[in-house]
C-alpha cells in the first residue's frame, strides 16, 4: 500500500493538549461510581484511571480483571505489578458476576493478568467466570480480552467454548519493539493465537496496538496489514503513556491526524471497526464492537 508521509510526531516535552481530559460526569457515572464504592467492586476503569471512565460508563461499559493484580510477566509499559501471584481465587467468577449485576453493566470486557504459573494458566477460571456472567446476566454482551496463553490450544478451546460475543488479545506495539516492550511475548504468538481463535468460530476479533514506542509507520501499517491477514475483526490504536520512571519511556506524541490517517487505512484494510485515537485503549466503545 502507497503512504503519503505526514508531519505525525511531536517530541515528549509534556502532554499536548488533546492528552488532556475532563473529570468524568454525568448522571450514569455518578450512580455507578457510588455503586463501586459502596460494595468494593473492582474494574479497571477506576484502578487504572481510564480516561473513557465517564463515557463508557454512561454507555453501560465496564472492564474487570480477573486471576488478582500480580502478573507473572513484566512487560516494560505495563503497570500491573510483576512476582509471584496468589492462590486463584474460585469464588472470583460469581464475584465478577454479581458486580456486573448490581452495576446494571449491558456490555462487559473482562481481562486478567498473565497467569503463566498455572497448568492451565487461568483459563479454567475464564470459562468459569463467563458461564457465571451469562448465569447472572442473561443479556449482558462479553468481550474477554485474553493472555496468549503461550498459544497453547487446549486453553483457547476453553474460551471458544463459552462463546464470547468477542474474544480480543492485543498486540501491544509492531514486531521490531516487541522483545523490548513486551518482553515474554512473541509476535508471531500472539498473531497465530488471533488467527487460532478466528479459524476454530470465533464470533468477533480483536486486537491492539499503542503508538509512541518509537515505532515507525510503516511498521504500524505492516501490524495492522498482519492483523487483517489473521482475519481479525477489529483493531484499536492508542497513545502509550509512561505509568511510571521504571517503564518504558514515551518517545513521542502522535499527532491526532495521524491517528486519523491510521484510522482511514485500517478501513481501507477491511477491518470492521477500527478505533484511532491518542485516548483510545483497548475497552473504548467495545460496546459497538460486536455490531
């Protein structure tokens, strides 16, 4: 595909103005969040102070994470804390079920932690936790936002099983960074994993993919290029932003226009729904991800 260059970075000299957000508001938000706080629901739209809060919420979208807060994996721009996790909670699916009934949630992402300790690496406590949400909220739409798994298919079979309306694992940046930024992973993994999902009934797909790593773009192009090639339905293009000293640093702002461009390829692409955007992550407007 032929690219026209444009102007599509700025240095990292403090957030530019569109990185900058409001506090979330609105009737929705202000209802859910009391629920949250009354009963200790956990999502990751308040432990990761996602800047989409307020307008997911308003939308009836919400994320859990599952299989605790320690990750057996230490990607270098995640800010989920890395060691040794604890023992699997198997109360956990009717928890997260339960939150998402009191929240009155109509679409629900749920993701975990790499949980490489385990034989079956959490994916028993994934299926459990979707069948418990279809128990308890009939009507409720799923997207589970997978580990790879180490691409083992016994463990996938378990999530094709439940049939989530999407079933996503995000790519995290182009394939040259990939050893530096995520440094467990595999490129080639996590594509053939997508690939797995979509050949063997997969509903949907979905993947992901941060800019400001220093990625350049035709890199970008050729990831959203191997995507498609995976089948994969539905991809989402967001700005990183460092979570702390000890990650990895942010090597520039993308510009919104470039984001555009980005956005009119991915459609030119194929893909079915593509979110392009410096405050996009992987849970905006999923809601509109399964239409």
């Amino acid at each position: 595909m032929s690219i026209e260059t444009i102007d599509s970075v700025i240095p990292p000299k403090g957030k530019p103005k569109w990185l900058r957000v409001k506090l979330p508001t609105g009737k929705k938000y202000t209802q859910l969040r009391g629920l949250v706080d009354k009963y200790n629901l956990h999502t990751i739209c308040t432990s990761g102070s996602c800047p989409n809060m307020g307008e997911c919420w308003g939308e009836g979208t919400a994320t859990f994470m599952i299989l605790g807060n320690v990750c057996t994996r230490s990607c270098g721009f995640c800010g989920v804390k890395t060691g040794r996790p604890e023992d699997v909670d198997w109360e956990e699916p009717e928890k997260v079920a339960r939150s998402i009934k009191i929240m009155d949630i109509k679409h629900a992402v749920i993701t975990s932690v790499d949980r490489d300790d385990l034989k079956d690496m959490g994916s028993i406590i994934w299926a459990e936790t979707v069948k418990a949400i279809r128990r308890m909220n009939p009507t409720t739409t799923l997207e589970t936002l997978i580990p790879d798994f180490q691409g083992i298919t016994t463990h996938l079979n378990r999530i094709l099983a439940v049939g989530p309306e999407v079933i996503s694992h995000n790519m995290e940046t182009v394939k040259r960074l990939t050893r530096e930024v995520r440094i467990q992973a595999k490129y080639e993994r996590s594509l053939g994993v997508l690939a797995y999902l979509k050949e063997n009934g997969a509903n949907r797909t979905k993947s992901g993919i941060m800019l400001g790593l220093g990625e350049r773009e035709e890199e970008v192009i050729q990831t959203m290029e191997d995507l498609r090639a995976a089948n994969v339905d539905v991809v989402t293009i967001g700005q990183y932003l460092q979570p702390s000293k000890k990650h990895l640093p942010v090597k520039e702002f993308i510009l919104p226009d470039q984001f555009k461009k980005y956005e009119e390829i991915g459609l030119q692409l194929g893909f079915r729904h593509v979110e392009s955007g410096a405050l996009v992550r992987s849970s905006y407007k999923a809601h509109k991800h399964i239409m």
